[in-house]
C-alpha cells in the first residue's frame, strides 16, 4: 500500500498547537485569559457541534467570538480581530512527523 496522503488530525498525535499570537490578541484586554477562553470554548462546543460546511462554521466561529467579546466587553478592534482570527493557523505538525511517516512507508508498513 502507498501511502498518499495524510490528514494531520487535531488531536496532538501528528500536531501541536501554537496560541502565541491568539495569547498576545488576549492580552491586550486585561478581562481576558486563555484558561477562562478555552473553558469558553468548550462551553461552546457543548451548546452543539461545530457545522461541516465552511459557512455554517465560519458563522458558529463567528458567533463564539461575539459571545466572548460581550462577555469580556471588548473593544470593537479586538473583537474584529478575534472574529478574523484564522483559528487553523494555531495547528502546526511536529518538526519529525513527516520523516517519521515517510520513513514508516519506506519500512513496508502500511499502519
């Protein structure tokens, strides 16, 4: 079997996270922590599961991100930039995950 393509999942197994730069978003609003916005998220995610349709979930995103703002009472700036914020871009793949998976082909295993 050849391995074609790999979808790096969310779950920290081929990926990490970086949230320096939502952090340094955060600190400009000294109501705002990223342990209070992750326990936010969560909250958020309970209320009901992110759509799959790139709109429908750019519009939950959205309404997240104004939820916190009015929660926060964030200025308008923030809030704007929170509402943009492209949340994929926290996603990065280990340095090795690459190798490691090519490597693993080039062994004969297919799992």
């Amino acid at each position: 079997m050849t391995v074609r393509a790999v979808i790096f999942d969310r779950d920290g197994v081929l990926t990490r996270f970086d949230f320096g730069d939502l952090i340094a978003k955060l600190s400009r609003s000294p109501r705002a922590s990223f342990s209070a916005l992750w326990q936010m998220w969560e909250s958020h995610l309970r209320e009901g599961a992110p759509p799959r349709e790139a709109e429908a979930e750019r519009a939950y995103v959205r309404s997240f991100w104004q939820g916190v703002s009015c929660a926060w009472d964030l200025d308008e700036t923030l809030e704007s930039e929170l509402i943009d914020y492209e949340y994929m871009s926290v996603i990065r793949a280990y340095d090795d995950a690459r190798l490691m998976l090519l490597k693993t082909q080039y062994c004969g295993s297919t799992q």
